[in-house]
C-alpha cells in the first residue's frame, strides 16, 4: 500500500509587519519580541528575527494557523503608498508619452461603490481614477464588466513579481508609482477618441495659423496660445437625442501645433486656403490626450 503524503503549502517569510496602524518593514526594527509589531493578517503579536543565517523576518509568537500575512502586507503597503504619494504611473497606450505620472488632489482607500470595494479611487480635474492592487488575485470578471458598463476609468498594478522579495519601503514605492507592470481594466474615454480621431486630421484644408503668448492671472504664469486652423466637413451624426435634418458645408477646427522655426517659416509662405498633409503626434494637457501639429507639407 502506498501513502501519499500532500506537501504542505510554502509559506512565504514574512518580511512586513503592523505597529501603530503602518506597515513597517523588517530592517525597521530591532531584533526580538519587543517591538510592538503585529501580524497584517490575522492581528497577533509578531517576534522579529534577524540572526546570522536565515534572511531576516517576522514570525508569529505564539500562533501558527496564519496563511497569506505576507500578501496581506504588500496589498496593505501598496495601498498605503498611493494614499501618502498621491500620484501614480499610467500604463503606456499607443500615441501616448511613455512615462506619464498622473497626480491626485485626494486618494480614498477601500472605496465601496457599485456593489464593488475598489483598493484605491484618485480624484483630480473633477475625474476619478480607480486603481487596484494585485498580488495574487487579479480582478474578477464581474467587477471587470461592471466597470466598462458604467465607464470607471481603471488601472491594474501588478506586484505578483514583489510577493516573495525582500525590498523595503522604498523599493515598493518605486514599483508601486511607476515601474511594477500596469495595465488598463478601462481606459480614458478621450485617450480613444482622440488617437481614433488622428488619421482623420492628416490631410486637410488649412485656413490659417496663428501664434501668441500672454500672461494667465488666473494661473500666475505665462501662456503660449500655437494654433493652425483647418476646415472640416460639417459633421452628419444623429443619436437617440440629437437628430441631423441636413447639413453641408465646412466647420473651422482648431489644431494646437509646436512652435518650432522651420515650421513657422513654412507656413508664412503658403497662400491660404491650402490643400496639406499634417504630422499630427499626441500630447497630455491635464490628463487630456490632444493632437499637435509638429509639420505641414504642400499635396
């Protein structure tokens, strides 16, 4: 007869434990019992060990039924650090800079609406950005749908690579705001809009450009106001509330553009209006992805 023996799942070494309601790591604290340190998971006393052989952690005192504290920890701690920076990486889309920081006026934790618990919403611009935190569990299908239904903007940071290291508070920060892997659950709306609506500017009829600078009192600084005008078809969409009868013509748009020398001295020679193609590239203003002209060249 043989008998099969099930290995007994590996715990991870707990690295990360509670004192005063923060997570510390640690290399934080002192060597033994006398640290005031609890267990993130299930709330007892944690001793810290951290002799000259095994990499130094927290174990539990007198409790041995405690599975999953360690994730529990990097889930707290991560949280903690979007509360306390206010700021976070968004993940790359096409036609977007690559490294983008969004910064937040508020960030709430453990935000329920919807019938959802999201780990973290940021509030900026009178928009909203929920962020979770994943360690082990990426979100569910449910709270996917429910999010693109009702059109949550939604990120997903990924710290699955985090859950066994040693990285301190430091280290976790950097991953947390910007280098741990991130992706869309539901992007911004006007990201989409506006990439979809860049082939649609390349070639065009120009009206005209104009350049000027000034000082905003509102904002205490001063502006550069680029613009190159370019006529439009009139737009022929209807929808449940808004019907079109009839239309033709043209419609003026307004296209920020770089200013640049070369760009501007090439422009001065044309006679308008012109038939051209536009090099139109994307830029962020205020979390707004826009379309820049940076060159305009004769059909």
């Amino acid at each position: 007869m043989t008998i099969e023996i099930k290995n007994k799942p590996i715990e991870l070494e707990l690295c990360y434990g509670m004192r005063e309601g923060e997570v510390i790591h640690i290399s934080e604290v002192k060597s033994g019992i006398l640290q005031n340190c609890l267990c993130p998971k299930c709330g007892t006393l944690l001793i810290a060990k951290k002799g000259d052989i095994r990499k130094h952690h927290f174990a539990h005192y007198n409790y041995e039924n405690c599975q999953g504290a360690q994730e529990t920890a990097l889930h707290l701690l991560a949280k903690d650090i979007l509360y306390q920076e206010k700021c976070v990486c968004l993940p790359h889309l096409p036609g977007t800079p690559a490294t983008n920081i969004k910064s937040f006026d508020q960030v709430s934790l453990e935000v329920r609406e919807l019938g959802l618990v999201f780990d973290a919403l940021g509030y900026a611009d009178n928009e909203k950005l929920a962020i979770e935190i994943k360690v082990t569990h990426e979100i569910d299908e449910r709270k996917r749908q429910i999010v693109i239904n009702h059109g949550i903007q939604m990120i997903e940071i990924d710290l699955s690579d985090y859950l066994s290291s040693e990285k301190n508070r430091p280290e976790i920060v950097e991953a947390v705001i910007n280098s741990a892997p991130r992706y869309w659950i539901n992007p911004l709306p006007a990201i989409e809009q506006k990439i979809e609506s860049i082939d649609m500017i390349n070639k065009a009829t120009i009206a005209g450009f104009k350049l000027a600078s000034g000082y905003s009192r509102k904002n205490s600084c001063n502006f550069e106001s680029n613009k190159i005008f370019v006529l439009q078809p009139v737009e022929n969409k209807s929808s449940a509330n808004y019907q079109v009868s009839a239309c033709g013509g043209y419609e003026l748009l307004q296209l920020d553009m770089v200013d640049q020398p070369k760009l501007i001295e090439k422009l001065s020679t044309f006679t308008f209006p012109v038939e051209a193609t536009l090099t139109v590239e994307t830029a962020f203003q205020r979390n707004k992805c826009l379309p820049v002209v940076t060159d305009v060249n004769l059909i």
